[in-house]
C-alpha cells in the first residue's frame, strides 16, 4: 500500500512539473530597451495568436535567418516562447512553431528546425480577438 502511494504520489509531482514547463512564456518590448515577462491570461494570448496565425493568408516564401529573427525582436514587439514545439496549419503547411515574435504588424516564426518565415494578413475575427486580448491584458505593462 506504501508503494502504491509513494508511486501516485511521484506521478502526481512530476505530471504537476511537466505541465508548469509547458506553459508558453510572454514577453513585452518596449521601445525603451524594457523587457517585461507577463503571467496573467497568458493561455488566452497563447491561443488568441494561434488563431491569428493559422488565419494568415499571406507568407513571402523566404526563409529568414537568425539574424532576421532577431531584429525582428528590436523594439516594440511581443514575443510567445514555448518550451516544445506546437504544430499550426498555415493554410497548407504545418508547422512546428517554437517562438512568435508579433511586431510591425507581421508573425515572425521559428520553428523547431530553426527556419524563420514571417506571415501577415490575417482575418478581421482573429485581428481583433488578438487586438483586445492585448488591450485588456498588456496596456497595464505600458504603464
């Protein structure tokens, strides 16, 4: 019976440790060099920038680079990190989304294999779901 407990008991902390790494961190930039981690609705903001992703009906076809990823991380921006790879369908292709950057009006992605591409144009619906979620749950970093 001890072990029996001692077993549930494991599975109950290490189910509980999993589950806080899979939650997708949130960052604000500011143009001001400030960089703040938000932790509130953050599964809302994860799934409202989903939707604006897969709503995406336009991508350039260019593969960026690190470089691009990163100056797409200079000024105002918010970036979605998660701990393991979440497959989108962006019209016809999926893929494995690692980390969004949303900044200057476009997605920039990278995927599990370190590939970069940048999607914009998104439905009306998910632009403004997006739009409030960030109204509603960020202007309070901007203070």
């Amino acid at each position: 019976m001890r072990t029996l407990l001692f077993l549930l008991l494991g599975f109950v902390l290490v189910s509980s440790f999993s589950k806080a790494d899979d939650v997708p961190i949130v960052i604000r930039a500011r143009y001001d060099g400030e960089n703040l981690k938000y932790t509130k609705n953050v599964d809302t903001g994860f799934n409202r920038m989903l939707d604006l992703l897969k709503s995406c009906t336009y991508s350039d076809g260019t593969e960026y680079n690190a470089a691009d990823f990163q100056k797409a991380q200079r000024g105002d921006h918010i970036r979605f990190a998660f701990s393991s790879a979440v497959k989108v369908a962006i019209g016809r292709v999926e893929i494995s989304v690692k980390e969004v950057v949303f900044g200057s009006g476009s997605l920039w992605v990278l995927d599990k294999d370190g590939k970069v591409t940048r999607h914009a144009k998104y439905t009306f619906k998910e632009t403004e779901a997006f739009r409030k979620w960030k109204e509603d749950n960020l202007a309070e970093l901007d203070k």
